[in-house]
C-alpha cells in the first residue's frame, strides 16, 4: 500500500534522472558482444540506438535493465555510480522498459492489468473502488487514453502497444526504453505514439531511449542518436547535424546508398492467382475474410495494405494452405487449388510468411533439414520412400554459401539462429526454385535489420522480373509502396480501394485503411 | 559436435533410472524389506542368469511392440497412450481369427491372419484417436484413455458371454487356440517368435522416423503443424496413418500375447504391457532403438515380481510401485534437458566471432 499512496506526489516532483553508461563490456563466452560501449541520456531527451541486428543494442539494454551483468563499466545515474542488479532495481531508479512483444495478460482488462503491473505482494485485498479512482486519474493525465475495461485480446495492436507504454508511465517510470515499439504498428499507430512520447519528451516529463533501425523514425522524432556496430559505440551525434546516408555508413561500416530496385516492364503478362469470392474465418469463427476477389499476373507484384488484424493474417493463410476457406475459389494457372502439396510442386507455389519460426520452420530440425522441406521428397533428394540424406545435405550447403546463412553448421537446430538468419533459411527455401510461379509473401521483413530488409526486398523484386507473380501482403506502407506494381486495400476484411502505384493516392489509401 | 547432446540423452536417462532405483529403495525399507537385498533379487531375477535374463526377454517383446503404440504418434505431436486398448482389441481380433480359422487351413496361415487381424483392430483402434483429433479436435490423450477401458469392457463382456468358453470355469476365456497354432519358441531358447516381431518392429519404425520422406513429414507436421501446412503436407493423412501403425504395433503386441503365452484371450490380455509401453516410449525418448533397450529393462522389473514376493514378503504389485517410480522420476527428467551446464555445446550458439583478417576463415564451413 505504501507505494501506491505516495506516489502521486512523487510525480509531480520527480524529473527524468541523467542516465550515464561508462565503458560497458559484457561477453558471452567467447563472443563480445559490447565491446567498452558508453551511452549518456540526457535529461529530457528522445535518443535513438541505432545498429543493425547483433550489434548489441539489445545487450546494451539489458544490461542497463540488470537482466545481464556486464563484465566491464558502469552506470551512473544523475552523476552517482550504481549497480543494477534486476529489472526491479532498474524500476526502482525511474527506468522502464517496453518490450517488442506484449505483455499483458489477454483475458485481463486493461484496468486490471495495469494493477497487476503494479502488484507487489503486500496487499491482500484489491480495494478496487480506490484502484479505478487512481486509474482513471491516470488515464485523464496521461499521454494517450485506452479504454479501461476491455480485455486485452480485443484491443488492436496499436493499442496494445500503447498499454505497454502507459504501465511503464503508471509505474512512474521516468527513462523510457523502447525495443523497435513500432515493428508491430502501422505507419499512423507508430507516428501517432512516437509524437506523443516526443511531446512529453519536450515538456521535460520523460527521457525516451528507442532502439531501432528505421532511419524515418530517428529522423522524425529522435534529436540524439548512438550508433552501434558489432558491438563498438561507432557513432554518436545530434540528428540534425546527421544525414541518413551518414547514420547508414556508421551502422553498416561503408557507404552505402538506399539501393531504389530498378523494375523490368513485362510483356506478355497472364493471369497467374485467381481468387473468386473468397471467405474466410478467424480463429474464433467470425468472419474475417470476406468476399474478396483478385487477379495476380505473372511479373507483378500485387501489394495489400491494412492496419493489421483485418483479414490479411487469414487470407493469406487461407492462400498457403494454413486455414480453410469457408466459400469461394482460388485458381492458379486456371485450375482449382486447394493447396495441397502436389499442388503446390505443380503450380510453384512457394510463400514467405510473418514470422518464420513460427509459419515457415520446424524450430527443432536441422537447417539442412528446413531447407529440405519444400524438396525432401522428390529426387535427387528421395528415392522412392527414402531419403537422400546426402542430396539434403550438399543442398542445404550450397544455400548456406548461396544466400550467406551464418549458421555454425548445417546441423544446428533452426530456432538456435538469428532472426535474420532464420529469415534467410526460409528465403533460401522458398526463392531458390528455378522456377516459381506465384509467391505469397507476408510482412516478409517484419522486424528484420536494415541490410536483411534491402536483401529480402531485393530477392522479391529480381523474382518478378523473372516473371513471378508476386502477392505481397504488408503492414508497412512504404514497404508496398515502393515494391507494388498494384496496391489493393483491405479492411474488415474487405478490399476497398485498389490502384496500379502509378497513379495511388496517399490520402485515398489511408483512408481506406481507416475504414472508410 | 554434438557429443555433449549425445552424452546428455544418454546420462539424463541413466541417472533418473539409477534414481528411482534409489526412492524405490527407501520405499522397500520403509515397508520393511531390506533394500539392497531386493536390489539383488530384482537383478537375479531379471538379467542374473541366461534362464532367469530368457523370463525379461518374454516381457520385453509385448513391450518393444506397445511402446511403438506411443512413440510413432509423439513423433507427430500427439500424446497417445491407448496401447492398452490396442493391445486388447488386437488379442480379440487375433483370438476370434484364429478360433475361426481352426485347423482348416496350415498354421503359418492362421498365425499370419492372426497377426493381420490383431494389427488390423489395433490399427483401427487408434485411428479412431486420430480421426477424432484431426475432424472433431478432441483431445487424443483423453480419447485413447477412455478408449482403453471401452475395449477392456469388451474384452470381458465377449469373455464372459458370447465367447467363453464352457471349460473355463474360474477364469472365464475364449476357447482355446488350436496347440498347432500357437506362436513357438526360438529355437534353443523358452523365448517365443514375438521377440523378434518386436526387434524388427522397432527397427522399421526407426528407419521410418529417420529415413523415410514419409517419417520427414511426420516430424515435420510434429515440430511445427503451420510449417506443416506451408508446405502442403497432408497432416490429416498423417495423423491418420501414424495412429494407425501405432495401434497395429499395440494390436501385434495383443496377438502375441494370445498367441505366444496365453492360447486364449482372458482378463490377463490386460496385464498392463499396455501402459508399460507408455513408460518405456517416455523413457526411450521416443526414439525406436533405445526402446528396445528400456523394453528390456521394464521386462526384467516385471519378470522380478515373482521372487520379490516369494523371497521378501513384498506384495506382488510392488513391482507396479516401481514401475511407476521409474516413470515419474523418468519424466521429470525430461525437464532437465538443455539445464545442466556440463552438457551445453559451448560453442554452438553463435559462429565464431568476427576475427579481423583470418584468411582461412571459409575453411571452416561444415562438420
């Protein structure tokens, strides 16, 4: 109870601390992944950590947060030395995290779970009269408002992610760390919470450290940036006095130029995906694909837009085989498919779905054995019932060199890779055919780093020159934007707007996002 | 590379056996028996001598067979645990085929029926667990559990009633096999053929797991049902099939119970090598081989049953207090996996550091 009573004043008083990292080391085994790496966070400032993945910004966090303990450095705080132990030491001194995935309880209210962040124990009875009190004084103070007495499974994930930031204000938290916040935001949710969090920056009530590896959002909103590569502090500046192509040649060590992907005109296009009418449920049996109809052509990249959760996730499932439709057809090549496994061997079928690990790989198999899955049963890699282990092997070798998988041996479990690395197994998988015919690619580069995303975008782009149509559902604007031949809206589960990308408009693409 | 992982599933095994021998130990003193004397006698009577080691290899053979009716499916995800149920509908299958047949036709042929028939109903028993799971997702634990006693009320309801035989008066049974149609002996041994039915189940099942395209999908569509799907395996399909191999193991194993040692089907078809199957695929890992070696460890702790009862006074389902000691601790030991420091590859997690300038560095590609 003691906490809790005294904390409204504290508030009022409390200002964002100095937070000072001095010389921080920290191995693991033989790798060093911060290498006498220094950070200082000024009071009231929006400051970004930028780095490709592995360059040991996430470690750097983690030991500012007492998850790890660095073998080297310290951290000062508003000028006094102090050791942080756990992350509750870390809370202790006004320092708070939001993490890249939620977490807050699904079945809970947002009321409730913002209690529960704050539950330490000592009370034995909720006075929850008192609680909501408190909560919705909260909420009125607060930077942004979410409904109180929703469950959390039915908040959208900007809201979410909004309710992540708002138990670390609740918690009084003062230095505000953001793991990539906007990974799982549409542009509008991103840019809506990132100015918030910056106007609370600049009243002085906040310090906000934001790793990430958008250069728009170090830009738009940080005003200090430190850069990180392969574990060494490489860069640090104001962001005024930074030019992108600058922050870029810091983190990727040369200079480099955002690479625009040069598209070949087609001739002779044919129809490749048809979909007729197609209807789909989620997974509680409401409708979320509803109706849709669309033509995909070979060498063209049909892009679909949406704030996330309206139907896309099921629509593409239903097109790789995950989920059954509930009414309509899909046609490739003219002929009926029902995605089963001759089908897709037939048509060359092959898709980059969101989250690898979890859509495109058997965590638990080898990478050689992953690599295999599209192919283990056709020769050279089987003969008759068997396989050839050796033929999934030398396979597996030459796409490891081939799309530079950095894995220690091609035996390895796939869940003990990198993200980026596990991404590029599928990539090897899916895009190595000779032949494809039609890829279905979801959020393919979702919270991959800077040189996978320009890999992966440049693979999609050289497949549809070959000829390969190419679906490409996204929660990333400007992803679409610059790889679409033709843009297609959907919102609850409905398409409503659609435009070859020549002639979009912005404004009619986000409205119909919103909706309308 | 992987001798550490190798050594770990070998050692993590061992030891949770080694202590359960040790809880199984207190258990004995504190119902009075001498622990260390009854170490000796479970050891005598199950691997102490060519005659005694002959009595483990009749009550490994049932189990190699049944614990299949678990393995198979855990490869697919599926926990399973009907060998019960299988074993009996495939005793009654076996029994009924056999009882028809008769003498009409040369043994080999009725055995061969027999075993068809018993892998036949086995089958067929846990592919109804898996066509549940796949239509209706019912759970298939609970479902192969209830099943078990569905089929162990049919067993005594047809043994007691429309199959009994007049003869059996305090133990109802079905009439007895034809003698000419009982399964023999390995020759030179008391150890009947199932033995080897149920070496060369194992070994097919692990060729199958491990080198098969179908044995890839079945891991695939068991390590990630999404991945699965991406790649168009047909899951159902599998569930089905795997379900189905699982219980004609299980059903095989019913057949040579029936066949090999009882010569009729009566309420000692379920004498539990049913659930002593489960035990030996929880502690084999699910991996085909090292069952038969764990078969061969269960069979030899039921074969002591006998003598700890004549020689220490212990009730005879002390035996089944063991029995379930060793799976308890069995499976807690599976949570060990991957926590003990000395069995973690070391460098495993990350390619080497970036060294700046080693020239052979492509060299170490692969191992």
């Amino acid at each position: 109870m003691t906490t809790t009573t005294a904390a409204p004043t504290a508030t009022a008083v409390r200002r964002p601390p100095e937070l000072e990292v001095k010389g921080m080391t920290k191995r693991f085994g033989s790798l060093v992944a911060l290498d006498q790496v220094s950070l200082h966070l000024k009071p009231g400032t929006f400051h970004a950590l930028l780095g490709e993945n592995g360059a040991g910004k996430s470690t750097l966090v983690k030991c500012i947060m007492g998850f790890y303990s660095p073998d080297h450095g310290e951290i000062e705080i508003d000028g006094t030395p102090c050791t942080i132990a756990s992350p509750r030491d870390a809370h202790h001194h006004g320092i708070g995290m939001v993490y890249q995935h939620f977490t807050s309880v699904p079945a809970m209210t947002v009321a409730e779970n913002l209690v529960l962040s704050r539950f330490d124990g000592s009370q034995f009875l909720i006075n929850w009269a008192k609680e909501r009190e408190r909560l919705d004084d909260f909420m009125q103070s607060s930077p942004f408002q979410v409904p109180l007495d929703v469950p959390i499974a039915q908040l959208a994930a900007g809201q979410k992610q909004k309710l992540e930031i708002l138990k670390q204000l609740y918690l009084e938290s003062k230095i505000l760390i953001l793991d990539e916040p906007t990974s799982v935001l549409t542009p509008d949710e991103a840019d809506e919470i990132l100015s918030l969090l910056q106007q609370q920056v600049k009243a002085g009530d906040l310090s906000v450290l934001i790793i990430t590896h958008k250069f728009r959002e170090v830009t738009q909103f940080a005003e200090e940036v430190t850069v990180l590569r392969k574990g060494q502090l490489v860069g640090h500046g104001l962001v005024q006095d930074l030019s992108v192509a600058d922050m870029a040649e810091m983190m990727m060590g040369e200079r480099r130029e955002l690479k625009v992907v040069d598209k070949v005109t087609q001739e002779d296009v044919t129809p490749v995906l048809e979909v007729h009418d197609l209807s789909a449920n989620k997974d509680n049996g409401l409708v979320a694909v509803n109706n849709v109809s669309l033509t995909v052509n070979s060498g063209e990249i049909v892009g679909i837009a949406g704030v996330s959760g309206n139907g896309q996730k099921e629509l593409v499932e239903v097109l790789a085989g995950q989920r059954p439709s509930t009414s309509g057809q899909i046609k490739i090549n003219g002929e009926r498919y029902l995605a089963t496994r001759k089908e897709m061997f037939k048509h060359r079928v092959f898709s980059l779905p969101e989250e690898p690990l979890k859509n495109a790989c058997i965590p638990q198999m080898s990478v050689a054995e992953n690599m295999a899955l599209r192919t283990f049963d056709q020769p050279p890699q089987a003969k008759g019932i068997w396989l050839i282990l050796n033929a999934i092997r030398q396979a597996a070798k030459g796409l490891v060199q081939q799309f530079s998988v950095k894995t220690p041996s091609i035996e390895t479990p796939v869940h003990n890779l990198s993200g980026g690395n596990v991404q590029r197994t599928v990539l090897a998988r899916e895009l190595s055919s000779e032949k494809i015919n039609l890829l279905i690619a979801a959020n393919p580069c979702f919270g991959l780093d800077f040189a996978a995303v320009e890999f992966i975008h440049a693979q999609i782009v050289e497949a549809r020159n070959r000829g390969v149509a190419v679906l490409l559902v996204s929660e990333d604007l400007d992803e679409l934007l610059e790889l679409s031949d033709r843009i297609i809206v959907i919102s609850s589960g409905q398409f409503l707007y659609e435009s070859p990308i020549a002639s979009a408009d912005f404004s009619a693409i986000s409205h119909a996002m919103a909706g309308h | 590379m992987a001798l550490r992982k190798t050594l770990e599933s070998i050692c993590i095994p061992i030891a949770a056996i080694l202590f359960g021998l040790l809880l199984f130990g207190l258990f004995c003193s504190f119902v009075g028996a001498n622990p260390f004397a009854v170490y000796a006698s479970i050891w005598k009577a199950a691997f102490g001598s060519w005659n005694t080691f002959q009595n483990t290899l009749i009550r490994a053979a049932p189990l190699m067979l049944s614990s299949l009716c678990t393995l198979l499916p855990a490869r697919l995800g599926l926990v399973i645990i009907g060998n019960e149920g299988a074993l009996v509908m495939g005793g009654l299958a076996a029994v009924s085929m056999g009882l028809a047949l008769g003498t009409a036709v040369p043994s080999f042929w009725v055995q061969s029926f027999m075993a068809l028939a018993g892998m036949g109903a086995g089958g067929i028993w846990i592919a109804i667990v898996g066509a549940l799971r796949h239509y209706r997702a019912v759970n298939e634990t609970i479902s192969s559990l209830l099943l078990n006693y569905i089929a162990i009320a049919i067993l005594n309801h047809l043994v007691g009633g429309p199959m009994r035989d007049p003869n059996s008066l305090n133990k109802p049974s079905t009439a007895p096999l034809a003698e000419i149609n009982m399964l023999g002996d390995i020759p030179g041994t008391r150890v009947h053929w199932g033995l080897v039915y149920g070496l060369i189940a194992c070994v097919i099942a692990y060729f199958l797991i491990q080198r098969t395209t179908f044995g890839f999908s079945t891991r695939a569509a068991g390590g990630n049902m999404r991945a699965a799907r991406l790649a168009g395996l047909p899951v159902g399909k599998l569930t089905l099939t795997i379900c189905f191999l699982a219980g004609s193991c299980a059903g095989l194993a019913g057949m040579v119970e029936i066949a090999a040692v009882q010569g009729a089907a009566n309420e000692s078809l379920n004498v539990g090598y049913g659930y002593g199957g489960i035990l030996v695929a929880f502690a084999a890992r699910q991996n085909p081989l090292a069952a038969i070696l764990v078969s061969l460890l269960v069979g030899g702790i039921l074969a002591s049953g006998g003598i700890l009862q004549r020689s220490h006074g212990l009730p005879d389902a002390t035996v089944l207090v063991f029995e379930g000691i060793i799976f308890l601790v069995v499976l807690y030991s599976d949570s060990l996996y991957g926590r003990l420091p000395f069995f973690k590859e070391k460098p495993d997690r990350l390619p080497p550091a970036p060294q700046p300038a080693i020239p052979t560095s492509v060299t170490a590609q692969g191992s």
